[in-house]
C-alpha cells in the first residue's frame, strides 16, 4: 500500500482534469512549506506536494475564491481544515458548491501534536488516508484541575507575554469580519504592552470565536509569546455544545446559534445563504 | 488564475524573520507565516504582519524625485543618481572623503550593508558607516 503523499498526488492527479485548480501544500525553498494553488496546465508542481505542516488553507481557499467567483476548485483539507471551510460557508465567505473536498485524514503524530479531538474528514466524499481517533487535550485536562483563582492567575501571567501582534487573529481562517472590533481604540487600547487587564483583546476574540473556532490551533502555533490559546477556544467549544446542541463543522445545514437570533423570515431577507 | 506563496525575510528590522507573501494574480494580498523556518518558526511581530501593505501602496514613491527651486520635481533614475555622483565627487574633492558619512539600515538585507559599507571604504574612501541598529 502507497503512503499518504503518493496517494493524495494520485487523487489530486485524478481531480485536476475536473476542475480549475486545487489548493495543497507544496514544498518551496529551504523545505518551507507554504499553500499553493496547483493547476491543470502545470502538474509538474505535483512533485513539490507536501503533507505538513498544516496551514489555514480555508483561508487560502476565500482568497482564491473572492477573486475568481465561479471557479471550481479542489482542496486538500484536513478534518480542521474541513471544518473551518464548513463554517466559513455558513457565514458567506466560502461558495461550498463549488468546492470539492479532498480529505486528508490525519495520523497519530500529528493529532498528538494538535491536541485534537476530531483529527478526521465529515463531508469530503474523497478522502485519503485511514481515519483515526481523537486524542485528549493534555494542556486543557491540567487548566481544568486548577480552582478558579489558578486559572485567572493562569491567563493572567500568560497574557502579560502577548506583545499584540495580531497573529492570532491574522492567521485564523474564522476572523474574517470586515471591520474589526480588535482595531478599534473603544475596544483595545493602542500603544500599551503589556496590554491592561482584563485584556480586552482576548476577551473580544474569545467572545468572537464562540461557535466558530474550529479548533485548527493555528492562532497558538503562531503566537511568538507562546500563549496556548487553544485552550480556551476548546472549553468554549463544549460549551457552545452543551448550551446550543451546537458543534463547528459537524453538520453543514445546521446554522451557528449565532445566525438564530432573526426569525426565518428576517434572516431570508438578509440575503446570507441558507 | 494564480496563486502563490513567495519565501522572503522580513524588510522591517534585523531579526530577520521569514514569512511567505501571498501574491494573487500577480499582486500580494497577505502574510503568511514560515513554519519551521530557523529564525520565528512561523511567528512575526505586527510589523511582519502588515509587510505586504504598502508594496502596492497609493502613496509610494514610483520614481526619484529632484528637488529643482525650492519644488520636488519627478525624475530619471538616470539623473538623479547622476545628480547624487556629481554632488559626492565634489563635496570629497572639496572637503575630503571624512567630510562624508554614509548611514545604512536594519531594514536592509546583509548583502545591500554588506555594498554600502563597500561604497564607503572602496569608492569614497572613508570609515564614516554606520546604521540605525546602533542608535
Ligand atoms: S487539528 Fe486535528 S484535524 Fe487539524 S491537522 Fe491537527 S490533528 Fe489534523
Ligand atoms: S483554533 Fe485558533 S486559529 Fe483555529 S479557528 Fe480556533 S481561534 Fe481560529
Ligand atoms: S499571537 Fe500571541 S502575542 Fe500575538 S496577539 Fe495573539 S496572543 Fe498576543
Ligand atoms: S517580523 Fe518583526 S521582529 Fe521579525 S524581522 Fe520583521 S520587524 Fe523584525
């Protein structure tokens, strides 16, 4: 049996002739991985395809998209990755129909690495690779056995290091709203390190990602301060599930609880999809 | 339709960073982040983050200016370095090479200090180099 990389060459090698371009992750100089739309007319770039490590190709996948409306895209996605683009549909920055899903089902190494719960595919009816389980979150399991004054101690010293760069917004394929609320001085105040507290900044983003973040860690693998922000979007995540029934990237016509709050009739008149 | 990811350091300071510039149908649209690059694997500070930003920025400077009687006037790349060997040639013959000081930049890339510190000990003859890293 092949391994991972000559089987998703081969699906991508399958999908090509079928649409305009699929987005994976190709090897560039020094061994750097970056996302890369690979196209029909040029499948020798194939051969730079790389496995890891992941990306916030959902994003790529808007960007793309936004230009190009219509275009008919495959990408490779991981069951993150999957879910991120599962939600971004449900908020009109992804064109789902357009879409075809290559999944790429993790292996132990990397769900070890990600903490991750769902380390697989839902929707994409091409997969690649063997589903595996999900593994615990060691960090979240430790920040629960602390009292409440540990953990606000715990945010608190961790907090002080954040040097508000803006990577974790940046780079999350979940923060995509138009006008931040994290670039507003009413909000976040500028200019001040280490950020006052409580650190409005995490509160506006926590409150922002409820029922959106998908779990993909890329704002912690980003963060230069070493901040393990996920888990406090993975707390938030059970709780969206106990209090909403609601779970990111699990089923593609149920609307976030946020989109609830218009009654059907008001929400057809807004002109977001579904 | 095009989509690429280009490995570049960072202009903004000696740290070095690497990142990837997002370019879009031939223009570039975002940062991305270089995991497992030696210097920040995958980490930028904000300027990093916004290094994309004024490379198709209204505001930039497309040609080199002269100022001619008291105006900023566009100009030849041509002229204006002419202008600026001219001007250095006499001040030196005038006052001497130590009359002149040439400041570089942590925004340069080693081999662009590696050159102007060049310029100075090879071409106009001092040790008069220096740079913002220092201040
Ligand atoms: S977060 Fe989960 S699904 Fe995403 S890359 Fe990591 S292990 Fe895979
Ligand atoms: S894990 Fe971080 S980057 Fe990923 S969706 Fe959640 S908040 Fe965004
Ligand atoms: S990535 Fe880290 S350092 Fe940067 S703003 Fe977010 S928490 Fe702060
Ligand atoms: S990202 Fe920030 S720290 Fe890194 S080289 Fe650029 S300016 Fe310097």
């Amino acid at each position: 049996m092949s391994d991972r990389l000559t089987l998703l060459r081969e699906t991508i090698e399958r999908v090509l002739p079928e649409v305009e371009g699929v987005v994976a992750l190709k090897q560039g100089p020094g061994g750097i991985v970056a996302p890369h739309l690979d196209l029909p007319s040029r499948p020798a770039e194939l051969e730079a395809l790389s496995l890891w490590p992941k990306y916030p190709v959902p994003d790529t996948l808007k960007i793309i998209q936004k230009a190009h409306p219509g275009a008919k895209l495959g990408v490779v996605c991981r069951g993150c990755e999957e879910r991120g683009i599962v939600e971004m549909a449900k908020h009109a920055q992804i064109d789902l129909a357009n879409v075809q899903l290559i999944g790429l089902e993790c292996v132990t190494d990397e769900a070890t690495f990600c903490r991750c719960y769902k380390p697989f595919t839902a929707h994409a009816t091409t997969t690649v690779g063997d589903k595996i389980e999900g593994v615990p979150d060691p960090l979240a399991d430790a920040f629960l056995a602390k009292s409440q004054e540990e953990r606000l101690a715990f945010w608190k010293e961790q907090f002080l290091h954040c040097i508000k760069c803006y990577g974790c917004r940046n780079i999350c394929p979940q923060c995509f709203c138009n006008v931040c609320a994290l670039e507003d001085a009413i909000w976040v105040e500028t200019g001040r390190l280490p950020m006052p507290l409580p650190p409005m900044y995490h509160l506006v983003r926590a409150m922002h990602m409820t029922a959106k973040c998908v779990a993909c860690r890329e704002c912690e693998e980003t963060c230069p301060a070493g901040i393990p922000l996920a888990i406090q979007f993975r707390l938030m995540a059970r709780d969206v599930q106990q209090m909403f029934g609601y779970e990111t990237g699990a089923v593609i016509d149920q609307k976030p609880p946020q989109l609830l709050v218009l009654e059907e009739g008001d929400y057809a008149k807004t002109g977001l999809p579904h | 339709m095009e989509y690429r990811n280009v490995l570049t350091t960072c202009p903004y300071c000696g740290t070095g960073c690497n990142f990837h510039l997002q370019v879009l149908d031939g223009k570039l649209v975002g940062v991305l982040p270089a995991k497992g690059h030696v210097i920040a694997d995958g980490g930028m500070c904000i300027k990093g983050w916004n290094a994309h930003a004024f490379v198709h920025d209204k505001e930039r400077l497309q040609k080199p200016l002269i100022r001619k009687n008291g105006e900023l006037v566009e100009a030849s790349w041509e002229e204006a370095l002419g202008l600026v060997a001219e001007r250095l040639g006499k001040v030196k013959a005038d006052n001497g090479a130590d009359s002149i000081g040439i400041l570089t930049s942590a925004k340069c890339t080693n081999e662009e200090n590696y050159i102007l510190q060049k310029f100075a000990r090879a071409v106009i003859g001092t040790n008069n180099v220096d740079h913002c890293a220092r201040l």
